[in-house]
C-alpha cells in the first residue's frame, strides 16, 4: 500500500530566526520514499544534512514576521504490522555491539539510573528478553493515562511515574528509562502513525512517539501509548530521547500559531489535501 504523509507549522518571528527542521523520514525510509516535497513561505532554500543519528535535517533561516512550513510524501508500506519476535533474546552489556552502548545510559529524559529499583522489582523476575521488554510495555499502558492537556517540555520519565499522567513522548520515555535501568537498549523514535486497522481515535492527528530495543540481531518496535502492534509507521528521528529529535529546533524565539499533522493510507481524499495549500500556491 501507499501511505500519504505530511505537516505543516506556522510560525511567528519578531526577528530573523535559525531554525533546524526535522520532519522527513529516516535515512532508514529512503527507499519507501514515492515522491516528497518541502514548502515555505516566503520562499525559503533549505540547506539539508544527516546527523549523527541518521536522522534527515534542514537547515534554514525565517522572519521576522511569519513563517510556513510544510512538507508531504507518499511512501510505499508493506501493509503488515509491527513484527513480533518472541524468541528475541537479551543480551549481557558484555555482548552488546559498540553502537548500542548510548542507549544504555541515563538521558536528559530517561533518568534510567534513578529507576534502577523500581525496575528490578517490577520486572526482574520476569523471563529475560522479549518478555521483559513486553511486560514493561504492558506496565507503562495501564499505569500512564494519556491527557493531551499534560504535555510538557520539563516531564520526564521519572515525573511521568510519580504523576502517572503524560502523553505519548511521556509514555515512551518511561518505558525506555525502565529497559536501560535493566540493561536493555532502548532508543527513541518518533514518525508518522496511520490510523490504519484500528478504530478512529476522534483526535487531532499528530506526531507520534514509541520506542525501539535491542535484542537478538537487531531493533524491535514497542509502543507504550497504544500498546499494540500497528500498521505504517514513518519513522522521522531517532535518539537517546525526544531531546535529540526536536521536529523544530530554533535559536531564538518563534512562537508557534498552528501546527497540522496527517497519515493515512494513500486516496483520492488524502489528508494530503490539508497541507498542500502552501506547495501549491
């Protein structure tokens, strides 16, 4: 199947403002990428780079006054969700690749060392590797109740437990901080989420985040907020936690007015039609 992807943000600048944007699919996603396109008013060249994450970026400099963004793509999606490996096994830190090893430490959000005995209690006696992770995964879903209305930049995971309230970047940040805590990599990622196979939500679409963990020979999907295996993900950015995948960085002030988000599977009435506006003027 096709899966159509977009956002837009409109902003408002009192001066010229740098501004880093992340909002295309992965350097993982390339190839699924049908067509793609990036917009802005006034017309603004963007100068693109990958960092260290391989994570897709665009540089670029807006105002003072407003600013649009947008972006759209089609990619191509298999059409089977998120896929289960229940054999996965975990691995002893003495046997994890060099390149996991970030992903075992405390982050900004994922104060993992500060869990450390939650986590053993919770979930040590439970079978090591897919299990564990699951069972986690369970844990942060029935004990974390999602609000739109608690979001916030200074939450953490270890806030996110004492207030068991939070929303999705919360749950994932939770769930990753009690994996590291037992000696699992757990990284963030954040993308495009279709509503494909499972019952409208009757909620604005946006942005959604879950996590990734290491075990066996690679990474496996797990998702906190919805606690279930799903349909098209894009993913966007992937980090140590939601500090590294910023969808706008700014370096100076932008307030912003108005942000839209779609996903959905690839039609004549695509959610496309909501933020091609500014491409197409």
């Amino acid at each position: 199947m096709q899966i159509d992807v977009g956002c837009t943000f409109t902003f408002d600048l009192p001066a010229r403002t740098h501004a880093v944007l992340m909002v295309e699919p992965h350097s993982t996603e390339v190839d699924r990428i049908v067509h793609s396109r990036t917009c802005t008013s006034p017309d603004i060249t963007p100068v693109r780079f990958v960092d260290g994450y391989g994570n897709r970026c665009q540089r670029l400099t807006m105002g003072p006054g407003r600013a649009d963004l947008a972006f759209i793509a089609t990619v191509e999606d298999d059409g089977r969700l998120d896929p289960v490996v229940t054999d996965a096994v975990m691995h002893p830190p003495a046997d994890l690749p060099d390149d996991t090893l970030p992903f075992l430490y405390p982050s900004r959000y994922c104060e993992s060392d500060q869990l450390t005995d939650l986590a053993w209690k919770e979930f040590g006696a439970i079978t090591e590797g897919w299990a564990r992770v699951q069972a986690i995964s369970d844990w942060v879903h029935r004990r974390i109740r999602f609000d739109y209305s608690s979001s916030s930049p200074n939450h953490s995971a270890l806030s996110v437990v004492a207030g068991g309230v939070g929303v999705c970047r919360d749950f994932t940040h939770t769930a990753i901080a009690l994996c590291r805590a037992l000696n699992i990599p757990a990284r963030y990622a954040f993308g495009y989420l279709p509503d494909i196979g499972v019952p409208d939500p009757g909620l604005p679409m946006d942005f959604c985040a879950w996590m990734e963990v290491y075990l066996g020979d690679g990474w496996h999907t797990f998702d906190p907020r919805n606690n279930e295996r799903r349909i098209g993900r894009v993913v966007i950015g992937r980090g140590r936690d939601a500090a590294d995948v910023a969808m706008v960085t700014s370096f100076g002030k932008a307030t912003l007015q108005q942000m839209t988000v779609c996903a959905q599977e690839h039609s004549s009435h695509s959610c496309h039609q909501s933020v091609t506006s500014l491409c197409e003027a």
